[in-house]
C-alpha cells in the first residue's frame, strides 16, 4: 500500500510540476485524456462527468487478452472526486475491486491556504469505518503566480506517531522569476 500511496503522491506531483498549477477539475480532466489517449496499454478507463462538464468519477479495467483477439475488461480501481465552488480539486477516493464489488480504500485531501498546497492520504478503516489518520503528505510551496517551487513529503511510519520529513527539494529554478526575492521563504 505504501507503493500505491508514494504512486499517487508522484502522480500528483507530476501533474503540479508539468501544469505549474494547483490540481482543479481542468488537470483531472488533462491526466484523463492522456491517459486515455495511451490506450495501446494494458488498461482502459471510462469517466463519469457531473453537469458542469467535470469530471468526477473515473474508472479503471485492465486488458485482460482472450482467444481470437478479443479483450475482457477486468475492473480494477475506482476514483470519485470533489471539488470546492472555484473548481479546486478537494478530494479524491479511491475503491479497489473485490470480490465482485467496489471496496472503499483511501481518500486524497487536497487544500490550498497561504501559498502552500498540500496533498494528504488517509486510509480506509474498515474495522472502525472511518479513515484512519492521514499516512502521507506532500507541502507544496508556491511562487505567488502560484507555480511550485518546492515540495516536501512527509510518511506516519505507525499509526499513532507524528508524521516525519522523508524528502524535500527545490522543483526547480526555472519556475523562479528573476526579479523573485527568494530570502523571503
């Protein structure tokens, strides 16, 4: 699970890096369609849109090849998201398929206040059925054209211990403007 949490993170941090941009319902519909448009893969996706046009339900199957060239779609994971009213992404939830059905897994949490973005994963408990406490974190700092000019990750190694540092870097000067005072950080 560790994997797929730290995957997540990455994924989110490819799409801040590569847009400049806090995640909002455009860069989920952007990482759709270029997934969408790798299709030759081993899986395929299909997404659900609200009124607005956002997207907020994706799903993901994986080729599974049968006799004669056909292909059987095998469900494999779910995501529902949310957004707050200016289009921001609030959270994402995902559901791995189980025996013949979705089951809750975790939950992204995504908030932006004073120039850092932050990206949280909590799982799901399904004993206590609730979500645990977050298990990761990743601080974005931003520039106040709101382009990402650091990132920091943060990992809960037990449940009840405080989150720790486990990287932090500069995502590059290239999104640093000259005239940009970074003794202010």
């Amino acid at each position: 699970m560790k994997k797929m949490m730290i995957l997540m993170m990455t994924m989110c941090l490819t799409a801040l890096a590569t847009e400049a941009q806090v995640m909002t319902s455009e860069t989920v519909t952007k990482v759709y369609e270029k997934a969408t448009t790798a299709c030759a893969g081993e899986f395929a996706y299909n997404a659900e849109y609200d009124d607005e046009g956002r997207i907020v339900a994706t799903d993901v199957y994986r080729k599974r090849p049968l006799r004669k060239g056909d292909v059987r779609l095998v469900p494999t994971c779910r995501y529902e998201y949310a957004y707050a009213a200016d289009g921001l992404l609030s959270s994402r939830v995902m559901y791995v398929w189980r025996s013949d059905e979705w089951r809750l897994a975790g939950r992204h949490d995504f908030a932006l206040a004073e120039g850092t973005y932050t990206v949280t994963y909590s799982r799901w408990n399904r004993k206590a059925g609730a979500y645990d406490q977050p298990l990761g974190m990743m601080t974005y700092s931003l520039l106040p054209d709101e382009s990402v000019y650091s990132v920091a990750c943060y990992y809960r190694h037990h449940r009840e211990a405080p989150m720790e540092l486990e990287w932090q870097t500069v995502v590059g000067s290239q999104f640093v403007s000259p005239d940009y005072d970074l003794t202010k950080e």
